[in-house]
C-alpha cells in the first residue's frame, strides 16, 4: 500500500537518481572542491547532501499522507468502526513512518555504491572523506553504520508529520507543517543555551564522535516518544 503513494515513488525516484548526478558532474572539483577517489565517498556524500532538507521533506510528505490519504479517501471511518482500538490503528500507522526514512536511505544507498568508484575510504569524523585509506568491509561497515544513524534522527521528523496529519486531518496541511517547524526549530540555534536541545541540531549525526552520538541518539529518541504520545493522545480524543 506504501507503495501505491505518489510521494513514495517520487521519493525513490529522487535518492536513486541523485548519486548518479554526482558520479557522472564533470565540474565537481571546479565548483564544490571534491575530487572522487573512492566508490564509499559516493555514499557519504549523497547523504550529505540529503539530510539537511531532502529528506526530511520526503520523509514529512509520505509520513502525513499515511493518515491524510485515509481521510481524502473516505476510509479512516470506516476502519474506526471495526472492532479495533484507536492507538492500534495510528500505532500501526507510526510504525509504518518510523521504518519508511530505512527504506530510502537502503535505496540511496545501494543506488550510491552502483554509481561510485573503485576504492576504499570510509566515513568518519572527516565528513565524505574519511580518515585515510580503510579495508573495503571496514568502509562499507562505517557506511552502514551512519546510514542507520540518518534513519535514526529522521525518525522524530516522521513521528512529527503524522502527528500534525492526526491534528489537521489533511496531507498537505499535515507536510507544510512539519517543514515550517523544522525551519522554525533552526532559527532557534540563535539561543545558544536551546541549541542543544533542537531536534534540527542532530540532523548530522551520523557524522559525531561515539561521546556526541550517545546524547543525539537519546534526545532523538525523547523526541520520537514524545510526538508519538502526544500523536496517540490527540487521535483518542479527536471527533472523527
């Protein structure tokens, strides 16, 4: 049914085709500096280049449409009407938004492989060039790690657009919404003492150090419970 969204398939269209554009850019080193070496900077860098507003903005459209194309569609009635609870059915539906950003970055990723270079340089704290010369395994294994990581901090975004579809009832709505809080949450970073505490902070995680890591990979999760609860509350009391 994923599947059978417009937004999906655009979604996979857009992470499949973009490392092919970097692969194949005849003026990267002129206009950006990077000079390619290695198949596993292909995969740095796509994400690199998604996680700041591509794919948060995939991830919110197809996370309210899961709910907003219910509504549009005429069946979250009649679904209610069966005998099942209402957390179950938006559980379900949460879920389904958690795992989806998996689904793209795996796309992303095996599309980033396909077009990249010979080679072996992973990813670490030096961004899309590595930290020197690494065994192929151990490339593909710093690669993995921070895609799951990436997964991980888009997570709350996802729980965040649903939510807002449970309040507004409606995709657009529901996906305009979770940009504009996004954008709002980064323009919050001019007060120093809050900055810490932005969901919008941790999109670069899977870039930290293991001491960074453990604090964004908790305030990340904070955040996904938080929205879920507050998604599950609203659905229980909401006049549908």
């Amino acid at each position: 049914k994923l599947l059978g969204y417009r937004s999906v398939r655009l979604a996979l269209v857009i992470l499949f085709l973009l490392p092919w554009i970097w692969s194949f850019a005849p003026a990267l080193d002129k206009v950006y500096g990077l000079v390619l070496t290695s198949m596993w900077q292909m995969p740095a860098l796509s994400l690199l280049t998604v996680m700041q507003f591509i794919l948060p903005l995939l991830v919110g459209m197809t996370a309210a449409e899961l709910l907003g194309a219910e509504v549009s569609a005429g069946t979250l009635a009649p679904l209610l009407l069966r005998p099942l609870e209402r957390y179950k059915a938006l559980g379900a539906k949460y879920v389904v938004a958690l795992l989806y950003p998996l689904v793209l970055l795996s796309v992303l990723l095996l599309s980033s492989l396909l077009g990249g270079f010979a080679g072996g340089t992973g990813f670490g704290e030096g961004g899309f060039i590595g930290l020197g010369f690494l065994e192929p395994l151990q490339a593909l294994g710093q690669i993995v790690r921070s895609y799951f990581i990436a997964g991980a901090t888009l997570a709350p975004i996802a729980a965040l657009a649903l939510m807002f579809s449970v309040i507004y009832m409606n995709t657009a709505a529901a996906a305009l919404a979770t940009i504009a809080t996004l954008n709002i949450l980064r323009l919050l970073v001019v007060f120093p003492w809050l900055e810490g505490w932005l969901l919008t902070s941790y999109l670069d995680a899977y870039v930290g150090t293991p001491a960074t890591l453990l604090k964004a990979l908790v305030i990340l999760l904070l955040y996904t419970v938080a929205i879920m609860a507050v998604g599950l509350y609203i659905f229980e009391k909401k006049d549908l």
